[in-house]
C-alpha cells in the first residue's frame, strides 16, 4: 500500500483515537485521557498536513479534487481547534474537533476513488483564499457549536437547578464558555466575510458576474446574514450566554447544510461531488 | 393530669418553604403565643401549658412545651390562630413528639443532625436565641430550662467529639460553588449582601475566601450593614440604594426577615439591561423568599432559593453521614440521662404521695379504734395522746424504710424506684379494699 493511501487511513485512526479519549475521558473522568486528546489531534494534524503537502508537490494543482479539499477543511478545522485549545486549555473542546474531523476524513475516504480534479479556473489565487479563509472559519464555527452546545447543556441543569454532577464539574464553566463563543467569532466572522467577498471576486473574473443567483450563493449570503447579525449583537449590544450559544450552533448547523447538502444535491458552481459522483 | 414533654412542628422534610414561609413564626407572633402559656384565660378550657419555647427558623418551626396530653392540639391552634390560617392548613405538614422522642429531636436538632446541611452551626446560635427569648417572656420553668441547657452542652459534645461539622459544608458555601459554576474565577466578580443577619455573615465570609473583588452589604438598619461591611472591607448601603446599585453586582445572596418580595422580575430586566447582559447569580436564603421565583425564567439570570440549594450540597455531605452515626450514639446516650433525670424529678410527688398513704391509713385506724374504745366507755385524753403517738410512731417506722429507697434511688438517678414504690403500695390506685385477713377477724 502507497503512503497516501496508508496515511489518510491512519489519520482516520489518530482521529477516532482522539475521539475515543475526549469522550472516555470525561465519562471516566480521567485527566490523563483528556490530557492526551490535544497531543493524539497534533498528532493527526501533522500527518494531514504531510499528505496534503506530498500531494501538491508531486501533482500539484492536478491533484485538487474533492478528496484533497475535504482533507483541506479537516486540516482546519483540527488546526483552528488546537489553536484555540492550547489557548484556553479546555479539552473538553475536542469533543466537538475530533469527531468532526473524523467525518470529513471517513467521507474524503469513501470518495477516494473520485479524483477527479477541480477545473483549472477555480484553482487560482482568489479561490485559494476563498476556500483556505471558508475552512478556517468552519474551524471556528466548530468551535462554537461545540462551546455553545456544552454552554447551553451546562446552562440548563443550572437553570433547573439539576443536581450538578462531577461530570458537569469537569467542564468549563458558563463563563469560559462564554468566551471561547466569544474567540470563535471574533475570528471566524471576519475570515468568513473575507472568504465570502474573495468568492464573488473570483466569480466576476471568472465567469463576468459575481452574483448569479447560484444557490450556494443565496445559502451563503443568508448564513453570512445571520453570522453578521450574532457578530453585531454579541459585540455591540453586548448579548452574553445563551442565545449566541444557541445562535453559533444553528450557525454551525447552517454551514453543514450549506457545504454537504447544497454543494451535493444541488446543481450550483460548487456541485464537485454531483459533477464527480 | 400527668405532664410530659411534647414537641410539635414542621421542618423541610415535611413542608415546602411555601408552606414554611407561610407559618413562619416571627418575632411579632411570639408574644401572643408566649402569653398564651401564662394567661389562662387564653388557653381557655385547653389550658395546662407549663412551659414553651418556639423555635422559627428558616428550615424549621417547632414549638417545644411542657403540659398535659392537651398540649400538642392546644399549640397547634395557638399557631394557626397566630397566623391567621385554618388549623386545617397546617395539619397535614406537623408532627408531634412527646417524652423522650421529643427529648431525642431536640439533642438532635441541637447538633445539627437534623438540618438541611448535615452539620452546620447555625441553628445552635438559633436555638439559643429562642430560649433566650422564651426566658424574657418568662415561659421556660425547670424541665425547659434544664432541656435546652442540656441541648446545648450536647451540641457542643457532639462537634468536639466527631467531624460531623468539620467539612465546609453550608448554605452559603454551596452558594458560592455554584456561583463558581457560572462565573468560573470570581476575581473579577462582586456580590451583594441583603440582611445582614448571621446566614449574610458567613456568605460574606465565603465569598472573599473564593476571591470577590467587592462586596455590598445592604440592610434596613445601616449601622448594623456598616457592622458587617468594616468586618469584611466592604461598603454598606441603605437599604433605599438596592435597586440603584444592582447594575454593579454578579451575585446577589439575599437574607433578610421582610414578609413581602424585595426584588421582582420586572426591575432585573432593566438591570440586565444596564449590565449589558452579563449574567447575574441571585441566592434567595430567606423564608419568606425575599426574591420574586419568576426571575430564573430570565435570560443569563440564574436564581437558587433555599430549597435548591439542598440538592447541591447532598455530594458534599457524604463524609459527614459517617460521622453523624457516631453523633447520634452520642445524642442516644444523652437523651437516656436526660430522661432517667426527669422521672427522678417525678420523685418529690411520690414521697409526698407516700407520707399521706401511711398518714391516711393511720388515721383511719386510730378513728376505728377510738370507736371501739368508745363503744365500751369514754376514751380520756391521756389514752386518746398514748394512741396518736403510737399512731405516729407506727406510721413513721413503716415510712422510713421505703422513704429511704426512694432517696437513695433519687441519688442514683433510677427510675426504677419511684415506679416501684408506687406499684408496691398502689398509689397510683383506688383507695385499697379492707383486708380480707381483717375482714374474717
């Protein structure tokens, strides 16, 4: 077996791992499990990285094809995660990373026989940073659905006066919660907009009209809406707790639908899998 | 009619704190019920309270008396007429104690066996400041008063002798647990005494050792406030500040003795409002609640009363249920002493019931014979003097003996005795039947 087919399968694994001991760690409560969540997810990161760097030197924009990119977004969203991690020290942010980059791995594996490269066109500058500023910002939008999601869990057994187990004791609390809510937007908004501003200037100059009603467009412009509007009430108004909480999951879940379902089932500028599949 | 030891209440196992808060016995009703003891008139054809204290806590109310066996429906009428409610209300939410049970609860509660939080040292200061009250009003006599000195003495054997009160285990601690659940440091955090009572004292205490940056007590006496503020390097408020200085506090822990709602719903919003959404961590610890519930149901807005701080701490107290096994061997034994001293009390009443039975019957005898004598002529005064001091001599010899018994039963506090003596000599029976020995002479 070649080592890029060997190295996303053990990336796969490193991830699983990751995931196995963020979760085992917590129910078992074991601080040496979830001390080494951070390290196996490093890990998997510099493998990610290694088999995206062999694939671009050795077939360079030829080797862009949907597998190569869904490696891409999961390099992001494992690197934003670690990042954010190492800042804050919270691993229970791992059970929203390592599972995620888990699927985009395992869907990059079942499509592995899809090579199908993405046209010329649409691997040049303003794309590259389209598509590198969208996945980093998915980085941060996991984050936050992550940190929202355990926010809102947290905040209902307070709010309910729910006996408080050892197992909430052992997550942040809804402060650093709050916060790392508060990081995921502060750079995940902005890099969004960049990546969204980058895709209707690559679009003009690529096909002579940045907007064209595309759906992915439309989903886009609509997640941006509402991205801007969390942005704007989190920052301005000063919203805190649990409706950005609850905001950056649906955010999340939005982005989700967008990049799978849109770019999947829908004819748009971004169907690589329909074209492909 | 024979007097006993009773004990009627309700406590948190048995009524909620709307319950609770609605027969709270406040000081303003102490004294109707105090008097109540010591007017007749009052208790009416009830009547036959010896002694009482009340005892009106956040998680309790219990009313401790010294009567007959009327007792325990007399006090509970007393108390609902007090407040103003039907006795049915009430009924189903009391129990009532007599004797050594009562005795047992009492040493229990003392000790803190009995409270929400497994051994927290509040409700000893509490319980001394209702017998001190009781003293004032003069409704505490012999049995009471040496009730409540022994309970206190047990209370005091009890934390010595065991850890049932050695973890930091309180309302006010587990107040500031939680708080720390939602704040995470609270370096940066500051919280709001309102009451400036003991429960705000060790609240204060707490929430400084975790590390608040400032602290506000607010009380409707401001020197008291400024009492407590000094102790703790905070700043009193009057009372009429508390909705201005809102906006400036994370947590607010309230514990005043107010019967109507301090804080409502409506003017958090606009506090939140002023926050800028930064959450907010009310502790409601007064009984009647001095916190409108409807604030929780507000966003980023997080309210505990006295009752959801019990789940709380339930993990905190496990270590403490160890020891309490060896504090409540500790109350056993005292209770046993204190009950072999009561019925030792009851011996004064049977010597004295013994010198009339044998003074009675010597009577009846010396009445018989100056009868016989008289039948058969005049009886002088000489042989009518040489019978009585035969009479009296009689009955003194015969006395002695089981009169010594009882002194010495006394001295080694054995109950046993006094009930012997009166099974022995039937005193507590109808007048004895004529020998039947006799009868055949």
């Amino acid at each position: 077996m070649a080592l890029s087919e060997l190295v996303p399968i053990l990336v796969i694994h490193l991830y699983a791992l990751a995931t196995a001991a963020v979760l085992t760690g917590f129910l078992a409560r074991s601080a040496w499990l979830k001390g080494t969540v951070f390290w196996v997810l490093a890990c998997a990161f510099a493998f990610q990285a290694l088999l995206l760097g062999e694939q671009l030197f050795s077939a360079g924009v030829a080797g862009f094809s949907p597998p190569f990119y869904m490696h891409l977004l999961s390099l992001c969203v494992t690197g934003t995660g670690l990042w954010v991690c190492r800042r804050t020290s919270h691993e229970a942010l791992g059970l929203a990373v390592a599972p995620v980059s888990m699927l985009i791995c395992l869907a990059a594996f079942f499509l592995r026989h899809h090579q199908t490269p993405v046209s010329l066109p649409l691997a040049g500058m303003f794309f590259g940073v389209h598509i590198v500023t969208l996945f980093c910002s998915l980085g941060f939008m996991t984050l936050g659905f992550g940190g929202g999601l355990l926010f809102l869990l947290q905040e209902r057994a307070i709010k309910a006066k729910t006996p408080l187990t050892r197992r909430h004791k052992d997550l942040p609390d809804l402060a650093a919660l709050d916060r790392v809510n508060a990081l995921s937007l502060r750079w995940g908004f902005p890099l969004f907009t960049v990546g969204i501003l980058f895709g209707f200037v690559g679009a003009r100059l690529l096909w002579g009209e940045a907007f064209s009603e595309d759906p992915k467009e439309l989903v886009s412009l609509g997640l941006w809406a509402l991205y801007a509007s969390l942005y704007h009430q989190r920052f301005a108004r000063g919203w805190q707790g649990r409706k950005p909480a609850l905001l950056a999951v649906w955010v999340f879940l939005i982005s989700l639908f967008s990049l799978f379902v849109v770019n999947t089932f829908m004819i748009t500028h971004h169907s690589f899998f329909t074209a492909t599949l | 009619m024979e007097q006993h030891i009773h004990l009627v209440g309700l406590n948190f196992r048995t009524a909620g704190v709307d319950v609770r808060e609605a027969f709270a016995l406040a000081d303003a009703c102490l004294p109707s019920i105090m008097a109540a003891e010591v007017t007749d008139a009052a208790v009416g054809p009830l009547g036959g309270i010896d002694e009482l204290l009340v005892l009106s806590t956040c998680n309790r109310v219990e009313l401790l008396a010294v009567g007959d066996s009327d007792t325990p429906d007399c006090l509970l009428s007393l108390w609902a007429n007090a407040k103003g409610r039907p006795l049915e209300d009430l009924l189903p939410y009391v129990y009532r104690l007599r004797g050594a049970e009562a005795v047992h609860h009492l040493f229990s509660v003392a000790a803190s066996l009995d409270s929400m939080v497994l051994g927290e040292p509040q409700i000893l200061g509490q319980l001394k400041d209702a017998y001190r009250k009781a003293t004032q009003a003069k409704s505490t006599g012999i049995v009471l008063n040496r009730l409540l000195h022994k309970a206190f003495s047990v209370a005091k054997r009890v934390r010595t002798e065991t850890a049932v009160a050695a973890s930091a285990v309180s309302i006010s601690y587990a107040a500031v647990e939680l708080a720390k659940r939602i704040f995470g440091t609270m370096e940066h955090t500051s919280a709001m005494l309102i009451g400036a009572g003991e429960m705000a004292e060790l609240a204060a205490m707490h929430l400084l050792q975790a590390g608040v940056s400032r602290l506000f007590v607010v009380n409707r006496t401001l020197e008291r406030a400024r009492e407590l503020a000094t102790q703790f390097r905070g700043e009193a408020l009057p009372f009429e500040q508390l909705a201005d200085r809102l906006p400036e506090v994370d947590i607010v822990i309230s514990s005043t003795g107010a019967s109507e709602t301090l804080i409502r719903a409506r003017q958090i919003r606009e506090v939140l409002r002023r926050r800028k959404n930064r959450p907010m961590f009310f502790i409601d610890i007064a009984v009647p609640r001095d916190i409108d519930p409807d604030v929780n149901n507000l966003d980023n807005v997080y309210l505990y009363d006295i009752d959801d701080l019990k789940e709380v701490i339930e993990e905190n107290l496990a270590h403490r249920r160890d020891e309490a096994d060896k504090a409540r061997l500790i109350v056993t034994d005292e209770v046993d002493a204190f009950t072999r001293w009561l019925e030792s009390l009851a011996l004064q009443p049977t010597i004295m019931e013994l010198l009339d039975f044998f003074e009675a019957h010597g009577k009846d005898e010396l009445s018989r014979t100056l009868r016989r004598l008289g039948a058969q002529g005049p009886v002088d005064a000489a042989t009518r003097e040489a019978l009585e001091a035969l009479v009296r001599g009689l009955t003194r010899k015969l006395a002695h003996a089981p009169l010594m018994f009882l002194k010495q039963a006394q001295r080694e506090q054995d109950s046993g005795g006094p009930r012997l003596v009166r099974r022995l000599f039937n005193l507590d029976g109808q007048r004895p039947a004529r020998c039947a020995f006799r009868n055949k002479e």
